[in-house]
C-alpha cells in the first residue's frame, strides 16, 4: 500500500524541518563561535547536563522560520551547493 499525498508531504516536511535545523545550527555555531568558546570553558560549565541545554537552546532558534521558510532556505542552500 503506498503512502498517501499527505503521509509523502508530512515525511518531506520533517525531512525539511530536520535539514533546516542543521544549517541553522552549523551557521548559528560559526555566528557564535567564540561566544560558545566562553560558555563552553567556563568554570561552572557542566558538559554531562548544560551541552544537550546548550544545544537544544540553540535549536529553539528554528521556530522563529515558518515551515515555507525552511523551505525556501533549505531549498536555496541546496542549489547553491550543487
């Protein structure tokens, strides 16, 4: 039995969520590189617990795009890339 349109459309729709939120944080960690330098080699910085904060504060970013704006971005990087 295949997928139906909507099933096809919400899988590319994660699919372009989860390559957004990986453009988003590779660009966001070279925006803020030295920023996250201090964090990550301060003296009450705890990698066991604060590194998954760290970067789940960092992906929280992705909700200020819309879905159509993900896709245009992941879209453009794409083609730019090839």
């Amino acid at each position: 039995m295949a997928p139906s349109e909507e099933q096809q459309q919400h899988l590319a729709d994660k699919q372009v969520s989860a390559e957004f939120t990986s453009y988003y944080l590779q660009r966001a960690t070279q925006e803020f590189a030295e920023d996250l330098d201090k964090v990550r080699t301060a003296d009450d910085f705890k990698a066991d617990n604060a590194l998954p904060m760290l970067i789940s504060a960092l992906q929280q970013g992705t909700a200020m795009f819309s879905p159509e704006e993900q896709r245009r971005i992941v879209t453009a990087e794409k083609k730019s890339s090839s």
